[in-house]
C-alpha cells in the first residue's frame, strides 16, 4: 500500500470513494437528505478544488491502481501551531487493513515536517471512529455544534494529539 499525494485531475477518485463510505458510515446519523446535500457541498470536484486552493492537501492510499481511501490536512489551521485533519476516509471493504492507520501516520509526519505541535480533527459526536482516533492517541478536546446551512448542524467533537 502506498500513500501518495492526491493532484486536482484525481478528485474524482476522492468523490468517488466519499460517495462509496459516506452512507455507510453515516446512514444511521444522517438524514439521506442531510447526506447529499454534505456530500455534495464538501465533495463536488468544485469543493474540492477550493479546498486545495484555501491550502488543504490531500493524499490517497493507492495498490497496484486501486484506490482505498483518502485523507485531506491543513497545515497552520487558523493561523495556529497545528495542523487539521479535514477529511479521511476508507472503503468499507479495505477497513480492518490498517489503511486508516497508514493515512493518519502519513498527516502526522507531514505535521511534524511543518513543525505542527498538535494534530486537530473533528469528528462525529455518534461515529465509531472516534475509538480509532483514541487508539493512535487523541483526545476529546472540546464539542461543537457547526451550522452548515439548510437547517443542518454538524455535532461534533474535536480530538487533538500532541506531537
């Protein structure tokens, strides 16, 4: 498996994998209203595009032309010491493979590289990701409640770690 940079003509493989893991994870939380309409303000290839013009990077877990899942980090997030994870996700059927792991041990080198002191990400108040997040050593740093427009608030937490 290797974890490589992801380049703006490979945004439709991040859209895809996102459209593939999305209702899976979050078809018990979400309304399939809310669904598409997060999937589609933060996944388009124009959502895409702006985030990698506002400075966020993203890479892809990619075998022998097989993409498994991707993750998206800001370095310097709010003009702070830290780098954020924006975005990471795996195919339902490589979970278990340690890609998620791979992904993350990837933003975290690339955050100690830009002299990050801590890694931020918000995730899911109900997803089960937060116990993996807890596992490569996050903690729950505060809860927020974001409005995304439409009526829709994501309820999350925001777990740091320390480097």
């Amino acid at each position: 498996m290797t974890i490589k940079p992801a380049f703006s003509d490979e945004f439709n493989i991040i859209q895809s994998i996102a459209a593939r893991t999305w209702p899976i994870t979050y078809g018990e939380i979400l309304s399939p209203e809310q669904l598409a309409y997060m999937l589609e303000m933060m996944y388009s290839v124009e959502a895409l595009d702006r985030n990698d013009k506002d400075g966020v990077r993203f890479i892809l877990a990619e075998e022998k032309g097989e993409y498994y899942g991707f993750g998206g980090f800001e370095h310097h997030y709010k003009g702070e010491n830290r780098t954020h994870i924006h975005k990471i996700y795996v195919l339902p059927e490589a979970q278990g493979k340690n890609v998620g792991k791979l992904l993350m041990h990837e933003m975290e080198r690339q955050a100690i590289e830009s002299g990050s002191r801590s890694v931020t990400l918000n995730v899911n108040r109900h997803n089960k990701a937060q116990h993996f997040y807890s596992k490569l050593g996050y903690e729950i740093a505060e809860t927020v409640d974001i409005s995304i427009g439409n009526g829709y608030l994501m309820e999350d937490y925001v777990m740091r770690k320390r480097l």
